[in-house]
C-alpha cells in the first residue's frame, strides 16, 4: 500500500473537482435547462433524446483530475488519449473546468448561461458529437471505434522526448486485435530520444451487456499478462473515494518518478543498452460510480446497466426525474459553483495553466507545431532516357534513393518516419538503410541487419501497428510514409476510414490547424503477385479512397519511376489528405524524362502523342486510355500490335496519373472539366480502359460524362492464382492481345482485315496458354518485350 501523500485539504479540493466534473457530464448527458439546480428539477428541463454514455466516464474524470494534480506539480508536457471516447462529456467537462474549452468556444462561457448552453449542444441537433471528437480540445483520439488508443499514444510520443502521453484504455476495448497488438510498442520506444507513454487500462468490468475478460481474469494471471508484455504495473483498486484518491495520488507519484529515472539514465548515457520495463496502471474501479445503485430495483452502479444512460425515461416518469435530481444534487453543486456560474476560485487553481492544460496543449492539435519537410529536389533523381521505353529500372528503387535523402535533410528535425510491416527492402525501398537504421529495443545479435536503437524506419508484421503509429505521430505535428503491399493495406481499411472522418471534420473547425498527408506507398501489388496467388492479388483500396471526400482523398498511378518521383514529392508537401501512390516494384520500362514526367504529373492526365498515331486535326477511330504501371504497358503493346496489324486504325493514347481526374470537376477538385474530358476522350468515339483496379471504378467515376457509355474498362475481375505475370493479366482480360480484340470489336468498319488480325491475337493467347504449362515461365516475346517506336517520339524533351 502506498502512503497517503495527500493532506487533507488537498484530498478534498481534489474530491470536489472530481464531483464537479461529475456533475457536468451528468448534465450534459441529461439537461437543457436549470444547470445548477437552482430550482426544482422539471421534466422540460430534461432533454427529449438521452443519448451518451455515462459507465466509463466517472472513471475518465478521476484520470484526469489526477493527472491535473501531477502536470501542476511537476510542470509536466501531457496529452490525454481517450480510448473510451464514449466518455466524451468527461472529456468535455474537464476541458471545461480547466478553462481550455471556454478559450476555444467563447460562447460557452464560465459562468451558468455557458453552464447551460454546455448542457444543451451535448448530442444534440447543431451542438456536438457525443465522443472524443475533433470538436473535443485537447483530443487526438475520438476513440468511437475501439482498438486504436493506445497505438496513437506511442505514435504522439515518438520524436516528442518532452511529452507524456497519458493512454485511458478500456477493458472492453482491449479485447480487440489491435489493441492487443499494440501493448508491443514499448519494443519500439526509446528513452533517449523519444517521449513516454503511460498506459492506464481501466477495468471498470463490463462492456455494453457483458463482463469484459481482463476484469475477470485472476489477478496474478492479469499482472503475468502485463509484466509479460514489458511493463511494470501499478494497481489502484477499489470504490471508496477517499482510499481511491490517496492511492492514485501515491500511485502516479511512484510512477511518475520511474519515468523520470528511466529517461534520465537514457540521456545522461547518450544511448540505450537495453529495452526499459515502462509502468502502466490498472485502474479497477466500478463502471458508473458515484451514479445511481439502483433503478426500478435493477442493479445499475458496477454493472453493465451503467453503459449508458442509467435513469432512462427522467422526463416522463416522476421516479425517474426524482432518482435523477437526487444522483446530481448528491455531488452538491453549491458547494463547487459560485453564484455567477463559475468554479470557485479554489478549484480552479487545481488546474494547470496555459498550454500545460491538456485541453490546450498544442501537441493536440499538431498542426500549429508542424515544421515543413526539407526535401531534395526530386529532379537530381530523374533516370535519364534514350527514348520511350529505352530503359528499364525498378521505379521504387529510384524513389528509395529520394527517400533516402528526405531521412537525411530531416534527420536533426527528427520529423520524419517510414512505417512498414516487414517490407521496406522487399518493396525496393532500402536505399534508406544507407543512412538510417530499423528502430528495436529488444536484443540484437551480431548477425542483424539495420537493426538499432534509434532509426527512422519502423517495422512489425502488423498493419495496425504501422498505421496507428503514423497516424499518431501525424496528429502531434510531424511527417511519413507508410509503405506496404497492395492486398493487405485493406486490414486497416477501418483505420483509415476513422481518420478520413477525423480529417473531414477538422477541416471544418476554424481552430485546428492542418496535418501532414497521410501517405501511402502500395506496392508489390495485384499484377506483381503471381507468385504469392490469389490471397495477395486485390486492388481494391482505391475503391476505399475513392469514396471519401473529394477534399480527402487522392489516388496516384504513376507509369514509371520519373512520375512516381514527381508523385512522391508532391505527396509529401500536402496538408490534411489521405493519398494513395500504387507503384510497381519489378524492372519496367521507364517511359518519361523527367521534364516530361512532371508537366505530365502536373496535369495529372494527358495524351501520349508519341504514342499513338491519330492524324492533326481529326479525331482518332479509338481511344486507349491507361491508369497504372502495368496497365500502361499493356496498353502500349496493344496499340504496338495493333500499329502493325491494322495500320489503317488512329489510335490516342491517354495515360492517368491522377485517377481523381476521371471524375467532374463538379465533385472532385481535380476533376476535369467536360470540355476537357471530351478533348480527351471525344464525345463518340469508342474508348478502352486499361486500368489498375476493378473497372466499376472507373464507371462510377465517368458516370456522367459524355462518352460514358462508349467506355468499355478493363481491369481485376477477381481472378488469379500462382501462375506467370502475364497470365495473370490474361485471367482478367488485361493483356495486351485482349485489348487489341477489344479495339477491333468496337469498330465494326474495319471489315475482313479485322477478322485476320483478331484471330492471330486470339492464336498468340492460345500460345500463350501452352507455352506457361509448358515451361512455366512466359513467352521470350512477353518477357522480352519493349516498345518499338521509339525513333518516332514525339514530345520527349
């Protein structure tokens, strides 16, 4: 038992800011009107829509007036991580009685008309969500999908060696996968340079109808669990306020001061030897406390039934308005508020001041600390072509070598990470090892590789991790990338789609200010995974992206290494966007100087002159449009094909880098407009679609052009398995000598020469057929291919 480090007057001062926060959350879960009881409460006082959770949120107050008392103390830098972000009138409250809250809304002010108009926007019609929003001060955490509390946390402390980051978690959210990955991030925290993290896993027992498992695991089993994972927990167990308040006291003290010995020792030495074995907290205390025990005779305080909202007919059951009335005059209002509406004037100095409040640290809102990335100037990086096709490389190497130097230029900024599950070197990347290392605690032996204490990479097979991490350390300020294969970023497809939403409201909120981009790097994607099958062939999170707003979401197929350079750069100098670069790994043919690639990429969209052979001044019989590497390449060895099978046919060629493009500029910023989509596309002529992903896709997109109805879109048709990586076009109707057919089908004029060529392209995929099952690998001339116009480019700098 930890001594009582608390007087007595310092035990009640907390007590009653607790209650005051208390009290606010009940009011604004229930109020409209009469705030502080000065009157007897009425039914038109309470709202008509009870909605809000009220179980995790005396838990969440207790936190937070704690941790009040230990900023103060000890001038502490701290941010708050509300993993049960259901609790957001707490969260709210404490902003409120800490003054951030009233700083950032003037309207509601401190005093009982702000009292009022605090209860009444609760989740309710034009005021504010019910969770830990981005409307919430202080929050980088809405915490409404569970899972992802604690992984935020780590990823706010790294590169802050300052900032402590305080992590609620709930017992009910840390059943969920990520939740339970994330315990790992200690292995990844470096005292030297990085900040802390203090978990506090607040077991409150139950979830919304049910006990949750960590409650009611034995306890020497539960602290085996967490001492196994690399902490060194702490428990504060129990329900009597006052032994509650002197052992949380004595608790974060206790922790506190081991925080401070494990960073001092860190820094004083310069480097770390060894991982460190952080304190948490376990926090066992009733879910609903201080609430009603019971209503209509119903067991409610430390049950399930306290989840939400305990007394839930309060405006037209006489009962119920009473038990109501009883629960909020039991934390004596008078006691806490003055006659004006304001906390009295000694709790109020309970609370930190300026930007040690957590509601107005500004690491919570990372936008007024991001510093711009130093960036090289991608042009130095540009591969140098004879003509169309001349070369081939790998384009994720090339923008390896770019990356490399972004590490570098940010190195003393510390302000810059790449986060991946395993994959950096497989994705070509590993130019960045020449000057940086993979950050890991645990042991090294002498036999690994880029291994160290400190780096700017961060690898663990867990996709939540990596986005978790980037995702936190975006939201306090700073910058990244997060690089992994094609198929698999879809298991952090509910990730995403949590932080578009952040995105989407924070933009909307004059106060918060803009964050780096969320940047993506898909590769070893679905036409370079014939060799893994059918479980890594799915490029279905452009669908994913394409459906967030138009203000969010960019998609990006660069052809070849020198749009990919572009892409990248430009991606890294965005704001408060989500975008999607997908780039192959394998040797290509590289088709755009560097000059080129950017008025290409610049524009986003455009047509290959060099590339086609339609006559000035009139339109071409067809038009081959491509979005993606591979896509691309096909489509330029149809058109090859078909320039010699079928001279007579004019064909345009027009590449997309920048999918968003596709759609009006009446739903999409980089829309094109319909005059300049039909200069591309004409208003008649027939169009095939080589493109990357699904081709519904694609149709969603153009649904509203004019020529819609002459797209005809090639794409994943959700087939594959191990086979060579030319059948794996072949299985969808992506290769070339498809394409080729495809053309000759929609031009009905050609006549009997069309006939020949199309059965001689439906002969080479016969041959194409027994040439794999018989050598297993593809025909010399698919893998040997390259495009043979080159002396005729046209527009080449």
């Amino acid at each position: 038992m930890i001594a009582a480090p608390m007087s007595r007057d310092e035990l009640s001062l907390i007590h009653r800011y607790w209650s005051a926060a208390n009290y606010l959350s009940v009011g604004q879960i229930y109020l409209l009107d009469n705030p502080l009881l000065r009157e007897p409460l009425r039914p038109e006082h309470v709202k008509p829509r009870l909605l809000g959770h009220w179980g995790t949120t005396p838990g969440l107050n207790f936190i937070y007036a704690h941790l009040n008392r230990m900023i103060a103390a000890r001038d502490l830098d701290m941010i708050y991580v509300c993993g049960p972000g259901h609790g957001g009138p707490g969260m709210v409250a404490n902003t409120y009685l800490e003054g951030s809250y009233s700083e950032t809304y003037p309207d509601i002010s401190r005093d009982a008309e702000g009292l009022r108009k605090l209860f009444r926007q609760f989740s309710f019609p034009g005021g504010i969500p019910s969770h830990a929003a981005p409307e919430t001060p202080g929050s980088i955490h809405e915490g409404g999908e569970l899972g992802y509390a604690l992984v935020h946390a780590f990823g706010a402390a790294l590169d802050n060696p300052e900032l402590i980051v305080a992590c609620v978690i709930g017992d009910g959210e840390a059943e969920t996968g990520p939740l339970a990955a994330s315990w790992h991030s200690n292995k990844f925290l470096n005292p030297a340079h990085d900040g802390a993290v203090l978990p506090i896993l607040h077991l409150n027992g139950y979830k919304i109808a049910n006990p949750t498992m960590l409650a009611r695991m034995p306890p020497e089993e539960l602290r085996s669990l967490l001492i196994g994972y690399g902490y060194e927990p702490f428990l504060v167990e129990g329900s009597e306020p006052e032994l509650m308040h002197q052992l949380m006291a004595g608790t974060l003290d206790a922790v506190f001061d081991r925080i401070h010995a494990i960073q001092t020792e860190a820094r004083a030495a310069g480097r770390v030897d060894e991982r460190q074995r952080w304190p948490m907290i376990v926090l066992r205390s009733p879910k609903g406390w201080t609430g009603p025990k019971f209503v209509d005779g119903r067991k409610v305080e430390g049950f399930w039934r306290s989840h939400q909202v305990p007394i839930t007919d309060a405006r037209g059951n006489a009962a119920h308005l009473k038990l109501l009335e009883e629960w909020m005059r039991s934390y004596e209002p008078e006691t806490l508020f003055d006659e004006a509406g304001q906390l009295r004037s000694e709790l109020q100095a309970l609370a930190p001041s300026g930007t040690r409040r957590m509601g107005a640290n500004p690491h919570a809102n990372g936008g007024q600390l991001k510093r711009s990335l130093k960036l090289p100037d991608y042009r130095n990086y540009s591969l140098e072509l004879p003509c169309p096709g001349g070369l081939v490389a790998e384009a994720t190497r090339v923008m390896g070598a770019y990356l490399k130097d972004v590490a570098v230029l940010n190195a003393q900024a510390r302000n810059f990470r790449i986060m991946g599950p395993d994959e950096t070197a497989s994705n070509r990347l590993d130019a960045v090892f020449d000057v940086t290392e993979r950050v890991w605690m645990e042991p090294i032996e002498p036999y690994d590789v880029h291994l160290a204490r400190d780096g700017r990479v961060m690898e663990v097979l867990s996709e939540h991790l990596c986005q978790g991490w980037l995702e936190g350390y975006l939201l306090t300020g700073r910058h990244g990338l997060f690089s992994c294969y094609e198929a698999f970023i879809h298991i952090v497809d509910s990730m995403v789609n949590q932080h578009a939403k952040w995105l989407k409201v924070s933009r909307e909120i004059p106060w918060r200010r803009p964050i780096a981009s969320l940047n993506y790097l898909l590769t070893s994607h679905v036409w370079q995974q014939d060799h893994n099958g059918f479980s890594h062939q799915d490029p279905g999170f452009l669908d994913l992206i394409a459906n967030k707003k138009a203000d969010i979401g960019r998609i990006y197929l660069p052809p070849d290494a020198n749009t990919l350079l572009w892409v990248t750069d430009h991606c890294l100098r965005t704001y408060d966007r989500i975008n999607v670069i997908v780039a192959g790994k394998a040797p290509a043919p590289q088709w755009l100087t560097g000059e080129a690639a950017a008025i290409h990429c610049a524009a986003g969209i455009g047509i290959w002159e060099w590339a086609g052979n339609e006559r000035p001044g009139s339109e071409p019989d067809v038009v081959m449009a491509c979005a993606g590497d591979v896509p691309t390449i096909e489509t330029l060895a149809a058109v090859a094909l078909l320039r010699a099978e079928m001279p007579q046919i004019t064909i345009r060629v027009v590449n997309v880098v920048d999918l968003m493009t596709l759609q009006s500029h009446k739903h999409h910023p980089h829309g094109l407009s319909d005059r300049d989509f039909d200069t591309l596309f004409t208003q008649g002529r027939p169009v095939i679609f080589a493109f990357h992903g699904y081709p519904q896709l694609i149709h969603r997109l153009t649904y509203d052009r004019s020529n819609h109805a002459g797209m005809h879109v090639h794409g994943y048709q959700e087939e594959g398995t191990t086979t060579t990586p030319f059948d794996m076009l072949v299985l969808n109707e992506l290769d070339r000598f498809h394409l080729a057919i495809a053309v000759i089908d929609r031009l009905p004029e050609l006549g009997s020469d069309a006939s020949r060529a199309r059965q001689c392209f439906r002969d080479r995929l016969i041959a194409h057929g027994a040439y794999i099952r018989a050598y297993g690998e593809d025909m010399p001339e698919i893998r040997d291919w390259r495009w043979p116009h080159a002396p005729s480019a046209v527009g080449i700098p």
